[in-house]
C-alpha cells in the first residue's frame, strides 16, 4: 500500500518534472526565434540597459561610490532581471492558457514555473559578463562563487515560485494586476539597492532591509565584488520573505486552482 | 480492480454543475463607480445556471457510450466533469484508469515549433512520460500520415493536418477511458473513417469510450449506449438505436414536420 502510495507520487512528480522541462525547452527555444542574434540577446540586453545606468549614474548624476560604478549595478541588476521578468512573464501564465486550462488535465503550476526557469537560464548566462567586469577591475573570483552562485540561486529560485504561485493565480481573477505588477516592480527596482550599495542609505538601511530582495541583491553583489559568501544573518529577511512566499503561493494558488477552468 | 468492474469504471451520482451567470457586469472602473449601487447589487443576485441538474450515470468497463442532445444541453460539462476539469457543484464523480480526453484537437499546439516537437509535448501533457511519447513517436507520425512535414514548424501546416496530429497523439495515450467530444467532424472523410476504425480498435481492446456528437449515425453505429441530456438533465438512458429515435422523434414534434435521418 505505501509503496503504491509513493509509486504515484513519483509518477506524479516525473511527469511534471518533465512537462516543466519541455515548456521550458520550448520557451527558450521560441524567445528568440526568427531573430539574428539569438541567444547573444540574453546577453546583450542587460548589457545595454547596464550602460545606461552607468551613463546616467556616473556621467550625469555623478554618483559617488567606494567601489567601481559598474561594478555597483552589474552583479544586482542581473539578478535583478530574473526576478522582474519572470515576475512579469508568469502574471499572465494561467490567464493567457485558458484553452489548455479547459481542455488538458495537467498541474497548472508548471505553467508560471516555467517562465522562472526559462528566465533563471538567461541569467545564468549573464554570469560570464559579471565575471569579466570583475576580472578587469583587477579583482580575482574564487572558490566561493562555486558556493554562493547555487544558494543564492536557489533561494531567489524558491522566492520566486512562490511569488509567480500567488501572482498567476491572482490574475486569473484580477488582470489589472498585470499592469499593477509593473508599476510596483518599477518603484521596487528603485527601493532595492540595485543602482546604489545599500550603505549609502545609512540610517534608513533597516527600513530597507524589509524588502526581502534588497538583503538578497546585496549578498549578490558581496559575492561578486568581494567574494563573500552569505550567512543567514544577512540573508533573514529574504530567507523570511522566502518561507512567506512559499506558504503564501501555495496556498492561494491550491485554493484558487479549482475555479481556474471555469473562471477561464 | 474487479471491484471496479462490477461498479462501473466511470460513476456518477447525482452530479449538478452551477455557473453564474454575470449579467451587464460593468467591464471598466468607469461604469462600475457610475453604476455602484446597481453593481453590488447585481453581483449579488447573479444569476445561476445549471449546466447539469442531477445527473445519476454508471459505465461499464469496455461500454461505449453516447452522448446526444441539443446545442447547450450540457453534454460537454458533462466530459469536462467526467475529466476533472470542471468539479461538480453538488454530487460525486469517481473514475477508475486513466481518462485521455479529445476534448480539442491539439490543445497547446504551438505554431512555432516543429510538429514532432509539438507531438512530444501534447502526449506529455495528456499524460505519457518522454519516454512512452518518444517510443510511440513513429506510430503517431505514421497515423497523422503528415511524412516530411512533421519537421516543419506547426505555421505551415493546414488545418486538416493540424487535426491529423492531434488526432494522431490523443489515440496513442493508453488509456482506459476515452472521451471524445465532437472532434471528428473535422477532416477529410478517408481520416475520418480511419479515426473511426482506431476507435473501434481500441473499443476491441477493451478500452471505455465515451463520445459526444451531433452526428447521430455514428452514435447509433459505434456505441451500444445512449443517453440524451437536454436543459441538463438525462432525459433517457438506453440502447443507441431506440433513444436516437426517440431524439429524433422529440425534434420532429417539435418542429412540426418530418426531419430526414
């Protein structure tokens, strides 16, 4: 009996296993479909939108920082880009499939999940440009990257599942929130030290270290710039905000999943 | 498993499915403040619809059923039921084996991809592992007879060969239950005999089906069942032949003139 029990659970966790992976092959193969470049886009993109932000930090707001500018946006705003497009991409991920929703019998969060994944692989794929500003700025990676490239991996990998959980299923009911999503993101990206080390804010560091992101954007950078690797004392409240997400996501999403083929 | 047998491999016990119908709900924020009053209190007496009113049902292993009735009448809720897709408002619903459902052709077709790539998903996502799809990939392009175009991508295929492969993936997921909802009106009429011949292949084999359609010829002819919803509810439940009479003989008295079957 316990053995059939976790015979089908295997099944189960198989299949979606390997339905996440072909959506997410497939996404991957269709983002830049029919383009010249390519994949190169996934990395010239950030690139781009990097340079402007130096142009404009450095060059017309004339910041000031104790390390290299670029080396202050590159390694948070990459990270940064994953978190925001999958954010983005998965709002709708349900919403946007409703024939499938109605028609094939599937675990409907593989369809938000998939987006994270596939963006996850973009970001990946920046980590060789941070690598190559952190070199040319004399500074030498070393063993903890091979460490704190996969936690911190990980732990904006759970964060956001249950981000995209709770958001896709939400917008089934309520697609304004697609456009909400945006605008919030946007004043997010300026309320997380992405543009500026977290020690320019002073006193009012606390106050942003509420935003779960912005203790993980900083370990991110600490990794990159100084070879630091994270403790659980920097890390709490993303970890925190982390747990939040998961139980939160799940919860909602379970609750709200039986009406999606019909709300559809 | 024999348990099952003598119970029946599909159960229905009185099975009532509800939608709310949302009249003159205000579509942007505008209309809603300019109409608040009446908003709130037509959303609260929305209007309900039932789409199945108690429907009582059993189905044998290795039973071939049809399902007929009027536009509306509720026989795709009752698949969508019967598929877990849609959870009844009242009553219990318990299926034994596994259920492919051709409830649409293709369902997640992307027009991108190859259709091999696209095959592989689609039996995926009706339940075979990578594994089954890539072992069963030969005999589905054989079946969709799509030859060198099935490593093109979906675009440029016309919609008769779309159908062709979806037919073609849905037919090769081994299941014990197969629910087919009206999808065989479309194609050629050579495919659509061999669609038929599968079905009466897999019906030999043991496996249930369940077929919903207009075209009362092939109810008579592949089912030995039959049962007629309308407004919802099962009217009559029999052999196909005297309840598609009496189907056709409701419609004749209703509209007053022989109809020609």
């Amino acid at each position: 009996m316990i053995g059939e029990v976790a015979a089908i659970a295997l099944e189960r966790f198989r299949r979606t296993w390997e339905l996440l992976y072909l959506l997410t092959a497939r996404e991957l193969k269709l983002r830049y479909q029919d383009t010249v470049l390519g994949f190169v886009w996934s990395v010239i993109k950030p690139l781009l939108l990097g340079l402007v932000l130096y142009l404009i930090l450095g060059h017309v707001a004339k910041i000031q920082t104790d390390i290299p500018l670029q080396l202050v946006i590159l390694p948070a705003l990459f990270p940064w880009s994953w978190f925001q497009t999958s954010a983005i991409m998965a709002a709708p991920a349900i919403a946007n499939n409703g024939n499938l929703i109605k028609k094939v019998h599937f675990p409907r969060y593989v369809l938000p999940f998939s987006t994270v994944a596939n963006n996850m692989v973009h970001f990946l794929l920046t980590i060789p440009i941070i690598m190559i500003f952190v070199l040319a700025s004399g500074r030498q990676p070393n063993y903890t990257w091979l460490i704190g490239i996969p936690v911190l991996a990980l732990v904006e990998l759970v964060l956001l599942l249950g981000v995209v959980l709770f958001i896709s299923a939400i917008d089934v009911y309520f697609r304004d929130l697609e456009h909400l999503l945006e605008v919030l993101l946007n004043l997010a990206f300026y309320m997380t030290p992405i543009i500026y080390p977290l020690s320019t804010l002073g006193r009012y560091q606390n106050v942003a270290l509420l935003n779960p992101m912005a203790s993980l954007i900083e370990a991110w950078r600490n990794l990159f710039v100084r070879n630091e690797l994270p403790t659980p004392m920097d890390l709490w409240p993303c970890l925190v905000g982390m747990a939040a997400a998961v139980l939160i996501g799940s919860f909602v999403f379970g609750r709200l999943e039986r009406g999606f083929a019909d709300a559809l | 498993m024999h348990s099952d047998d003598a119970l029946g491999v599909i159960t229905l016990e009185h099975v009532s499915k509800c939608y709310y119908l949302r009249a003159q709900r205000p579509q942007d924020l505008k209309t809603a403040v300019l109409h608040l009053p009446s908003f709130l209190r037509s959303d609260r007496s929305r209007r309900p619809f039932w789409a199945l009113d108690d429907v009582s049902l059993s189905i044998r292993r290795g039973e071939s059923l049809g399902v007929i009735g009027p536009n509306g009448s509720g026989k795709s809720t009752l698949l969508r039921i019967v598929a877990d897709l849609a959870r009844p408002t009242s009553g219990t619903v318990r299926v034994a084996g596994r259920i492919s459902a051709l409830l649409e052709l293709g369902a997640g077709f992307h027009p991108q991809i190859t259709g091999r790539e696209n095959a592989i998903l689609n039996a995926v996502l009706l339940g075979l592992s990578r594994k089954e799809a890539a072992e069963r990939l030969p005999e589905i392009i054989a079946f969709s007879e799509l030859g060198d175009f099935i490593d093109q991508p979906m675009r440029t295929y016309s919609s008769g060969m779309y159908i062709r492969l979806g037919f073609a993936v849905a037919v090769h997921v081994k299941a014990d239950v197969l629910l087919v909802d009206e999808v065989l009106a479309v194609g050629d009429t050579e495919f659509q005999q061999k669609c038929y011949a599968h079905i009466e292949k897999l019906r030999a084999e043991g496996v249930t089906i369940v077929l919903v359609s207009h075209d009362l010829g092939s109810v008579v002819r592949f089912c030995d069942r039959a049962v007629l919803l309308q407004h919802g509810r099962l009217q009559i439940d029999g052999e196909s032949q005297p309840v598609v009479h009496e189907y056709l003989s409701r419609i004749t008295r209703l509209i007053g003139q022989p109809v020609s079957s």
